[in-house]
C-alpha cells in the first residue's frame, strides 16, 4: 500500500516540466507535498472501494463493460473507457469485483490512511548538490522573502517520525491491516505463491480463474437492454404511398418489395 510513494517518485521524475523544480531539494516543501499526496492517495483509494462496492450490491449495479469506463473516467488521465485499458486491466478490475461479492463484510472497511515517514523524505545525492550549487536563493519564493530552507538544513531539523490522526472507521472499528485494500493485497500475494496460481498470470492457473470470473460477471451483470419506442408505434396504415410519385419509395427509393419505409441510403438520399 506504497501508492503514494510511486506518485512521489514520479513528481520528481517530472519535476521539470511539472514546474515542481523548486520543490525536491528543499525538505520543508517536500515534507509538505508529501503529506498532500498522502492524503490524497487515501482518498482516491477509499473512492475507488466504494465505486467497487456499489458496481456489485445495491441498485447500482452495473456491467463490467460500464464500470471499466467509468474507472477509466475517473481515474485515467486521458479517458475513454475501455479503449486505452488493455485486457491485463480489465481482468484486474473484474478480479477486483469478485473479491468484493466474495468478501462483501469487507467493503465498508476504508483504507488506513500512510503513515508519515520521514525516511521517504531523506534528499537524494542529486538534492544535496543542486542545493549546495545554488550561488543565489529565489527569496521569492518564499512569503516573507526570507531564505528558505536548504536540504542540508533542513534535514537537521526534521521532525521525529508521526502518525495521521486515523479515522474511527478504520482504525476504532478494525484491527490495523485488515481494510478492504489492504486485504486486496494480501489475496494477490497468496494466490501468486508457486503452490497456487504463480507469479505470471499467464499461467494456467491465474488464465482460468479470470475466463471463470470474466464468464461470471458477464452472466451475473448483464446489460440493460435498449429500448427503442418507436419500433412498435408504427402502424402499417402509416406507411407512405409506394407510388413513383410519393413518398420514399419512389424514385429516390426501393419499390414496394424493399419495404415501406426503403433503405437508409434511400432516406439520405431525399435530403
């Protein structure tokens, strides 16, 4: 459970053009994003649970076809469904909807927010030197325009490692380490043991437990059918003239063989 800790190495990989240079080299704003990050890693999880847990229970529920677009719009940067989620994902999410019909006392379990640890906030090498290479601070940079703090004085003076206050549900209501995601985690881990499934999923153990829970939601989420009204107000009487002279089955159409109402191509063609 370390999501925030890949967001952070991925800020810093994309700290130029995410104009977040003036961020990584100084502990004290690092200490600050990091806490943003955080808290909201444990938000984006805690919706992701009850996005999951009302696909599968409720009046909500929908197919899987559904909930993979709205995954996507919700947490992709760039959208569009299924389009952009190879199979690997979808499978992933489908397995994700199992586990929540087969443990649903699980699902009202919200994550336990990161612990604060000043160990992720240790500068690296490259830290240190550009802030040690830096002839002039950007006073700007700061309110008062006083000197911000460097890395190397700044990581003198850090704070001793702490908690977040944690939410009574997820901590007053349940013993640490059995959240919903948190035992997500621990049935991947089992099931990827050499005895179980192994550790590739294109083994054939892991390929027919997803074509099993592919086949299951599927089966238990079906689609809502469409239904078009206007495919049984139509009354024969109604039909146009199937003269050469009227309506679209003259010239511009087929004759009375090829329906009343004639092709699409006939349609677009009187327009």
């Amino acid at each position: 459970m370390k999501m925030h800790v890949d967001v952070e190495i991925k800020l810093r990989e994309k700290q130029k053009e995410l104009r977040l240079f003036n961020i990584f080299g100084n502990l004290s704003r690092q200490r600050h994003l990091a806490s943003n990050i955080r808290r909201t890693c444990s938000s984006l999880r805690n919706t992701y649970r009850e996005m999951l847990r009302d696909s599968v229970i409720g009046p909500n529920t929908m197919p899987l076809d559904d909930f993979v677009c709205n995954v996507a719009n919700r947490f992709s940067s760039s959208g569009f469904g299924r389009l952009l989620l190879g199979r690997p994902v979808i499978a992933h999410i489908a397995m994700l909807r199992r586990f929540a019909l087969e443990h649903t006392q699980l699902l009202d379990r919200a994550c336990e927010p990161d612990e604060e640890d000043d160990d992720d906030l240790q500068p690296t090498q490259a830290d240190i030197t550009r802030s040690a290479n830096t002839a002039t601070p950007d006073y700007a940079d700061t309110e008062d325009g006083s000197r911000p703090p460097s890395a190397m004085s700044s990581a003198t003076s850090r704070p001793k490692k702490r908690k977040r206050a944690t939410p009574a549900l997820s901590s007053a209501s349940q013993p640490k380490g059995s959240d919903f995601w948190s035992m997500v985690e621990k049935w991947f881990v089992a099931r990827m043991q050499p005895e179980q499934f192994g550790r590739s999923w294109s083994l054939p153990g892991w390929l027919k437990y997803i074509d099993e829970t592919l086949e299951r939601d599927y089966a238990r989420f079906k689609p809502t059918p469409v239904v078009n009204p206007f495919l049984d107000d139509f009354r024969p009487s109604d039909a146009p003239a199937n003269s050469t002279g009227d309506g679209l089955g003259g010239a511009h159409g087929p004759s009375s063989s090829s329906g009343a109402i004639g092709s699409m191509a006939a349609i677009l063609g009187t327009l």
